[in-house]
C-alpha cells in the first residue's frame, strides 16, 4: 500500500511567510516556520509565491533557496510560473516539485513542455474544477505525477474523469474524515490550514492514521523495549546529540513508556527520576527535540539519539548542551574535515580587519582573488595530470585557500556549501 502524505503550506509575501493568500496582515520568517514544519513530521511542504512583480518574485525565490538549505523534508514551488524558465528557477532554488495553475488556459502546453524536460514525476497541477481533468484526460496521465485539488467537494469529479493521484485540501481537522479520505487509492494526501496550524500534533495523527490501517511515513522500529537490556531500575540511558553538527546536547533515561512514546509522536520523551513521571522535552520551555534517528549500542543497554534541538538549548541551565564542566584536557590536532574548514574560514574572517597577509590580499580587491583562484585551478589541472600524489594535495589545498577568500567575501559559510553538496 502507498503511503499518504501529511502536506504543509507556506504562503511567501516579499521574502516572508502570509497566512494565506488574501492575508497578509501578520508575517513570520518563512526558514523558520519551514523548520517547524521539518522537525514536525509533515511529509511535504507547498511553497507558493504570492509576489506582485519580477523584484519580489527573486527575493521569494531567494527564501525558497534558503529554506531548502535548512530542512530535510521535500518541496513543492508554485505560483508566477509563466514559462519553462520560472519552473527551472524554482528547480535551482532546490524545490523537489513544482506546481502549475490548471485554471490558466495554456498551462497545459507548459505541463508538457516541463514534464518533457524535467520529467513527470516533478509536475503538480493545481485544480478548482474539473475542466482541466476534463480537457486534458487523454494525456494527464503521461504528463502529471500529482493533481492538487483545491477544495473536498472535486475528489468524486476527478476520480470519474482521471486516475491520476491527487492530493486534496482539508481545511478542518476531523478525524473520521481524514481516515476515510485517505482510504481510497486515489489520494495521495491532504493538505489545508489544519495541517499548517502549529498547534497540529503531525506525528500522533499520523500514528493514529497508522493504528487505523492508513499507510503513514512514520517510525517504524526495528527493535522494540523487550530487544533493550534495562539496568536495575529498569531504565534505558540515551545520549541526545545534534543529528547534523554531531553536538552531544544531554545524558537522559527512558522506560518503556517514554521509549514507545518517542517513537510514537516523534519528540524525545524521557523518564524524570526525580519526579517519576514521563518527561517530553521542551513542552515547557519551547526546546522540543524531534527525532531523527534512534540507535542502540551492541550491548543493547543505551541509546544514541539524532535530534534537531528547537533553539539550540538543551541544558536547563539554558546552556546549549550539558557538557561544559571541563575535567581534563590535552592538546591535540583536531583532524576533523568540518571543524578545520570552519576554524580556516573563521580565521580568514578574522584577519580581514587585522594587520596580516589576509587583509593584504582583500586590499587588493576581488580581481586578485579571482586571478589566484584561476591560477591555483591551473595548478590542479597541472598535477592532476602528472598523476603526483603530493603535488595533487598541496595544489588542492591552495586552492580550497583560494576560495575560502571568495567565500569571505561573500559571506558564503560551509553549512551552505554542505547544503547545496547534500541536494546534488
């Protein structure tokens, strides 16, 4: 059975996330509610630009851009798509998906241009009524992986015309409903205010679609309480680290309560041994940790948990992590590839402003870095030819140097290069 998906939407106003489309009266920072979301357990999010010209239109692409670089979960682009041109931006910005207008008369000419070029599977088409399903049901299926029905009332419409998958807008939250939405083999999922409302529990409504026979993306454990070795107080301790940065954030215990929680609803769920009761962290304080991942050790007696931290506080002491008491420490060279290239970058920075080589080569301007970048590839090229090993290292080096002074000066940091590394 295919899985359903849960989808969120955020409307973007002049780089900004909108309540909706005819709302814009409050706005939010659209890479943080895209975060929220993330870490929530929506399986998909709608981005739609909602901008009025060309200038706005780029600063909503720029947002689109940076969200991607933030979150895990896929997206789909739509709005001012004009031309095959406005679809491939939205696919550079870093969009999984995009999402044509049905209702515009020669959207499906751009349906089959696009899909021909990026493939099917990448086209969504919006739909407010049957016509486009209508006049476009002898072709539909070979252009279009996903139509996006804009209200309930068009499922039964579509479903006689068409069998191409949908999924369709739920604005109320209504429990029966969804089940028995999400129960045909036509819908792919729902989406609608409901689901974009922060204070929607995604991940136990998922799980109960689960507990009602719905096919859901959630966890699904490979092991189970009964796998685990407890200690004497029959408690499982877990080691909470940052899923992305490898940070360790806090030491804590589960019983099997808290462990079958934590799966269930996707938040770290701890058991307190000075309050005996069960513990989902950051209810009180806002720094929630979603799970990512749960590990246990080859002893099977602790657990190794991946998070994203909300805030980046983990410690009551308001301190990002609990480990900050230094016992002992020895110098040594730290060899790790992300740290180097973050303490490099970070020196660069530094010295700009100081007296030094670094801010010799700034004062030369951007041409001079541009020049030494083009010479240190050459001599790349060069050794890479030669096939010499050492010459291939020291070359290269110079010219991760090289352009760590273009990434300086334009405020580029490793956590975006990684980002766009992880979507190619």
């Amino acid at each position: 059975m295919e899985q359903k998906n849960i989808v969120a939407t955020i409307y973007l106003k002049n780089g900004k996330a909108v309540k909706s489309p005819k709302d814009f009266s409050k706005s939010c920072d659209a890479i943080e509610l895209a975060s929220r979301y993330n870490d929530s357990g929506v399986d998909k999010i709608f981005l739609v630009d909602l901008s009025d010209d060309e200038t706005e239109h780029l600063a909503n692409i720029m947002t689109i851009r940076n969200i991607n670089r933030q979150i895990d979960v896929k997206t789909a682009a739509a709005g001012n798509i004009k031309r095959l041109d406005d679809v491939k931006l939205y696919f550079f910005a870093g969009c999984i998906e995009v999402v044509l207008n049905g209702a515009k008369p020669d959207t499906f000419e751009l349906v089959k241009e696009a899909a021909n070029r990026f493939g099917k599977e990448r086209i969504l088409v919006s739909v407010d009524n049957v016509n486009f399903a209508f006049k476009t049901r002898d072709y539909i299926k070979d252009c279009v992986h996903e139509l996006v029905l804009m209200n309930t009332d068009l499922a039964s419409g579509i479903e006689n015309i068409t069998s191409t998958p949908y999924i369709l807008r739920l604005d109320k939250y209504d429990l029966d409903k969804i089940t028995e939405l999400l129960k045909s083999e036509s819908i792919r999922g729902i989406y609608g205010d409901f689901v974009n409302d922060y204070n929607t529990d995604i991940m136990q409504l998922k799980s109960t679609l689960s507990d009602r026979g719905i096919s859901m993306d959630n966890f699904e454990p490979k092991l189970h309480w009964s796998d685990l070795k407890t200690n004497s107080d029959g408690l499982v301790p877990v080691i909470a680290q940052d899923y992305q940065t490898g940070q360790v954030y806090m030491l804590a215990y589960m019983n099997e309560e808290a462990f079958n929680t934590t799966i269930r609803i996707g938040k770290m769920t701890y058991w307190s041994r000075s309050r005996q009761e069960l513990w989902t962290k950051g209810l009180t304080s806002g720094h929630i940790q979603y799970v990512k991942s749960l590990t246990a050790d080859c002893d099977y007696d602790t657990i190794l948990a991946e998070i994203s931290q909300v805030g980046g506080i983990a410690c009551h002491t308001g301190a990002p992590s609990c480990f900050f008491n230094n016992i002992i420490q020895k110098e040594y060279v730290d060899r790790s590839p992300r740290k180097i290239f973050e303490n490099k970058l970070n020196e660069i920075i530094k010295q700009r402003n100081e007296d030094s080589d670094v801010k010799e080569i700034f004062d030369q301007g951007i041409d001079e870095i541009l020049k030494k970048i083009g010479e240190e590839t050459a001599e790349v090229i060069i050794a890479g030819k030669d096939s010499n090993k050492t010459d291939i290292i020291r070359e290269v080096t110079d010219l991760i140097v090289n352009l760590m002074f273009l990434m300086s000066d334009n405020e580029i940091t490793w956590d975006d290069i990684t980002t766009e590394l992880a979507t190619r």
